[in-house]
C-alpha cells in the first residue's frame, strides 16, 4: 500500500486485521452467495495480502485463483482490470466460488473511462460491449456512459459474465463501499445508493439478469 488512507488502505485493512468481520458482512449482503457457500461459510482471501507486499494482480488473476488459462485477446486485450481484492469459496457441492473485489471510498472514485490508445485494443473492448449490450437487450444509446462515464465497472461486468457463463464458474462482483471514510472523504449511505441506482439506470443496466452476482455491500 502506497498510502494510509481511501479505499485501498482500507480494504487492505479489513482484509488482514479483520477478515471474519469483512466476511460477514459480505455474505449478509448477499441472499445469493449464502444459498450458494457451504455450511462453513469461509471466505478465503488471496488478496489484498500482508504477506505478499499487498499485490493486486491483473491479467493472470485468473491463475492466482486457480483457474488455468487467460481472458482470450479477442475478448479483452492485455493490461486488463487490476482487481482490488480476490477471494475464493467453497459451494454446497464442494465447487469454487470465486468473488471479485473492488472497493470505493467516495463516489469520485467510481467514474472513469476508455483510456485505452492502441486501435486495436480500442476495437476490441468497443466490440465487446455492443456484443454484450445486444445479448442482454441493452440499447446502443446506452454506448457512451460505458466508455467515457462507468468504464470501470461496464468492463467488470464483462468479466464477470465471462466467469460465469463461458468458464461456467460462480463468480461474483464484490462492490465494497466505505462510509463515511474517516482517512480520507466522507461519503455517506444515501449518496451510494443514490449513486448507483443513477449508475444502473444511465448504463442501461437496472433490469440485467448478471447483476444476480453484482453485490453491493455498504461498510
């Protein structure tokens, strides 16, 4: 961790001094997750971790977890999301649940857009989500607020399909919001949720049937 304070520090915090209580409220957060997790309820983190200088990884996350192989390049290109947290569970049946972290502090964190300057990596992610935003009945007018206002999380939600419906493993999009962070910007219960019911509505995205594995939970 570079700093002391915002939405990594704290994650990193949780995540090392006080992962049973994260946990907790993670699966408390999640009617889904809890059908799903056996009766042990454990999460495993695999990072943010101490012991490891606090590494976030990247394209070859899904090896860090477990999972052979990378996102194909026709799909994403390379230098892909850098993941906050990874964690992993087991299901009833004893089947890997993986849970993908991200984490705010305050709502400036949550807007971004395609900085991608390579053409081809440009073409790419576009294509990618107009195939994703026609498969789920998302109207192209919606096309702008992915690319130039929620960037971050439109390219999340393409992973997570990924996981979920082409490597057939559970996954789910941990979203962690801090209140009212007291390192850095206070951001309290109302702007989030005010926040995100304007992010799903202007993303198009209020009624996806994926958002089934988008957990928002509010610590």
């Amino acid at each position: 961790m570079s700093k002391e304070k915002g939405s990594q520090f704290l994650l990193a915090n949780y995540v090392n001094n006080q992962s049973d209580w994260l946990n907790a409220q993670i699966l408390k957060s999640s009617i889904d997750l809890l059908n799903e997790i056996n009766d042990e309820l454990a999460i495993e983190w695999i990072s943010p971790l101490k012991q490891h200088g606090y590494k976030e990884y990247r394209d070859n996350f899904l090896n860090v977890l477990g999972i052979s192989g990378e996102v194909p390049k026709e799909i994403w290109p390379k230098r892909g999301p850098v993941w906050d947290g990874l964690a992993k569970a087991k299901g009833s049946s004893g089947e890997e649940i993986i849970l993908l972290v991200e984490a705010k502090a305050h709502l400036s964190e949550m807007k971004s857009e395609l900085r991608a300057t390579s053409t081809e990596s440009i073409n790419i992610i576009k294509k990618t989500f107009q195939q994703f935003r026609q498969k789920n009945g998302i109207d192209e007018t919606y096309a702008s607020s992915w690319e130039n206002s929620y960037y971050q999380l439109a390219n999340r939600l393409i992973y997570l399909d990924y996981l979920n419906h082409t490597l057939n493993t559970k996954t789910y999009l941990v979203l962690i919001n801090f209140l009212d962070d007291p390192t850095n910007v206070r951001t309290s219960l109302q702007d989030y949720l005010s926040h995100y019911k304007k992010v799903f509505h202007e993303m198009g995205i209020s009624h996806l049937k994926l958002l089934k594995y988008v957990i928002l939970c509010y610590i």
